[in-house]
C-alpha cells in the first residue's frame, strides 16, 4: 500500500481514468467553448431564460412608463365649475370621467317634461290672448255699430226737430 501523507497526491492515475490536474494547473486538453459544448442543453436554457427576462423587463418598462405612482400625490390642473341656468333633475350623463370634450358637447340631458308644461301652458295663454283680441276686435265693431246708429238717431233728432219749426 501507498503510504502518503494529506498534502501529498498519487501522479499516476487510476486504471481506466484520466489524471486530474494538479492545484493551479489549467486544463489543457479542454478549453472552455469545449466545456459549454458539452453543456449546450444547459447554455442554451440559461440563455433563453435571460433573453425571456430582458424581454420581459423591456414590455413591464415600456407598459408602466406613462404612469405615475406615488404615495403623496396632487393634481395639478384647471378646474372648471359648471351652474345650471334651469332647474331640472338630470336624465342622463352621456361623458365618463376624464373624457376630452370639444365645445358644444353635450355634457347632460335634462328632463324636459315640467318645460314642455310650461310650454303648452304658455303656448294656451297666447291662444288666449288672441282669443281676447278677437273678441275685444268684435266689440269695438259692435259698439261703432252703436255709435253709427246713435248718430243716425240724432241726425233724425234733428230733421224731426227742423220739420217741427217749420
């Protein structure tokens, strides 16, 4: 038997197995691309992985960039107020919330219904009052009428009272 001390290594190999290198010898009969072609499963795996995670950082990136997140934020914008010239309850909202409009959008519908009585109501008084002239129109007839035949009765008045003088 070999008789050796620890730090002491056997140079003659093994039968049936290829000596291993020394501390701090360089493997001469393979160099590394040799070493990864014998891994290429593994290579090719890890590879695909770092390509999939720096796709996957550049998509999160590219998604997340026009958002602002913060803990302690405000909004810092022009703020309109809209007032109502009517009264009216409110039918339908046809905008949602931070939606661009143009002037003249339509903003709400109002019910309508309490104007439209109005309306009738206004549109019957109208009739009304034409009513009221046409019937003020007939009176001012009847009563020329009147004075017409009152000054016919005068004029008789008067032929009578002439032929009574003479």
């Amino acid at each position: 038997m070999d008789q050796r001390t620890d730090n002491e290594r056997r140079q003659d190999p093994a039968p049936g197995r290829e000596s291993s290198p020394a501390i701090g010898e360089a493997h001469k009969s393979l160099a590394w691309i040799e070493r990864m072609r014998r891994r290429r499963r593994m290579v090719l795996v890890i590879t695909a992985l770092i390509i999939a995670g720096i796709v996957a950082v550049v998509v999160y990136w590219l998604n997340t960039s026009g958002y602002e997140s913060t803990d302690d934020a405000f909004i810092d914008a022009r703020t309109v107020s809209i007032s109502s010239q009517v009264n009216a309850a409110i039918v339908e909202v046809p905008v949602t919330d931070n939606q661009l409009v143009e002037p003249g959008t339509v903003l709400v519908r109002l019910d309508d219904r309490d104007y439209k009585a109005q309306l009738d109501q206004a549109t019957a008084q109208v009739d009304q009052g034409r009513a009221n002239i046409g019937n003020i129109d007939a009176q001012l007839t009847a009563q020329q009428a009147r004075i017409d035949q009152a000054e016919k009765q005068s004029a008789q008045a008067q032929a009578a009272l002439a032929f009574a003088q003479q």
